[in-house]
DNA sequence: TAGGCCATCTGGTCCT
DNA sequence: AGGACCAGATGGCCTA
C-alpha cells in the first residue's frame, strides 16, 4: 500500500513547499494571520520520501499533480471560508469558542430545526387566537437536510412536532424529549445555546 | 503522553 | 485531457 512513499513518487524534486503557496493568490481573501502564516507554512514544508527522477514524463506529471495540489488547496480553503461564514450566522457564544466543523455543522442542523420548530409553534399559536399566521414556514428557511449522512434523519415534511433531529445520536446537545422544547417558550434565539453539541 | 482537530498531499474516480 | 470531488494517510499543534 501506501503508494506515497512508492519510488514512482517523485513529488519531492518539486516540493519546495516555499511561501508561493500562500500567496498563490487562492481565492481565500481571509489571509492567514502573519503568526498564522508561519504556522501553515510549517504544515505544508510536508516532503514524502525523495525520489530521483529526470524522465520529462515525470516531470510533467509531477507539475500536473502540484497544480492539482494548489487546486485541492483552494478548494479546501472555500470550503472553510464557507464553514466561516456558516459560524458567522449561528448564534455566538460569549467566551467566543470556535466550534470545531463538526460542531459547526450539528450546531447549524440543529439551529434550524430550532427555528423551524419556533415558525411551526408561533403558526400554531396564530391559528388559535385568530392572528394571521406567519407568511414564514420551515420550508423556506431550509430545503430538508437529505437524510442518511452521518446517520442522522430529518423528517420535515411529517411535521409531528418531535420532528426533531431524531436525529443524531453522536449530537448530544440535540433535544431529543419534549422537555427540551421549553427553550422554544424562552430567549428565541439565544436560548439556543444547549444545542451547540458537545461544548455546553 | 494520548487524543482531537486540522492542513496538506496524494491517487482514484467521475464529470465536462 | 483536465478539473472537481473524495477518502486515506501523514504530521503538526494544542489540550486534558
């Protein structure tokens, strides 16, 4: 296995791994920080057993998969810009602990079902007394999360009130009794708290 | 020191 | 053919 060390790797001839990465322009516009910079320039400087190779074959292979190392890169790198711009949406906390992607993207599962479960009660509580109900419905601030990753389930469309994330059980901030429910009777938005897995 | 999280590299696969 | 996407591997940093 590990075909990273076979001696047809030859990535290493051109692997400075020098600092051109970090400005290759990539489509990041949130640039490390200068300590940041250092650190990542670190983590790249990441040679894999040296080969010797003059073949030209070879050394076009080799640009190719450093272009596609750079491209990879970039990818990665939107990808947490995204993952960013999701926690900068969810609820802060005050000791300003970044959620991990993986809370990130339970804390936001859950956010909008706790969202979607304030629109669904606040409808219900307009249709008893007469109010008009809200033009908003869980629909609109979420296409249903399509099931089956991670293992967890998402039943929208049911709309019985324990819609809940059913959900995940490696998500331990997720309500899961009907208890939990009274946050939605509190702060709507900061009550919320209990639902960032794993940190509170 | 072990474990968690992360960035990066890499080869494979699928798509355009 | 080249790019996007993915998953596995690897090593650095940090914290309990």
């Amino acid at each position: 296995m590990d075909s990273v060390f076979s001696d047809t790797d030859t990535s290493c001839d051109l692997f400075p791994h020098t600092d051109d990465e970090d400005s290759r322009g990539s489509v990041r516009g949130a640039s490390p920080q200068p300590d940041q910079q250092q650190l990542q320039q670190k983590k790249r400087r990441r040679g894999r057993g040296c080969g010797r190779s003059d073949s030209t074959a070879q050394v076009v292979k080799k640009n190719r998969r450093l272009k596609a190392n750079d491209r990879e890169r970039n990818r990665m790198h939107n990808l947490n810009d995204a993952l960013d711009a999701l926690r900068g949406v969810l609820p802060a906390f005050p000791d300003e602990t970044k959620l991990t992607k993986i809370e990130t993207l339970r804390f936001a599962h859950n956010y909008i079902w706790a969202l979607s479960e304030t629109i669904r009660i606040a409808d219900l509580q307009a249709g008893k007394t007469g109010d008009p109900p809200l033009l908003l419905s869980p629909s609109l601030l979420v296409e249903a999360p399509s099931p089956g990753s991670d293992g967890c389930s998402w039943s929208s469309s049911g709309s019985s009130s324990s819609s809940s994330p059913a959900y995940c059980a490696s998500s331990p901030g997720s309500p899961s009794a009907p208890e939990d429910y009274s946050f939605l009777q509190q702060v709507p938005v900061f009550g919320f708290r209990s639902f960032a897995p794993g940190i509170y």
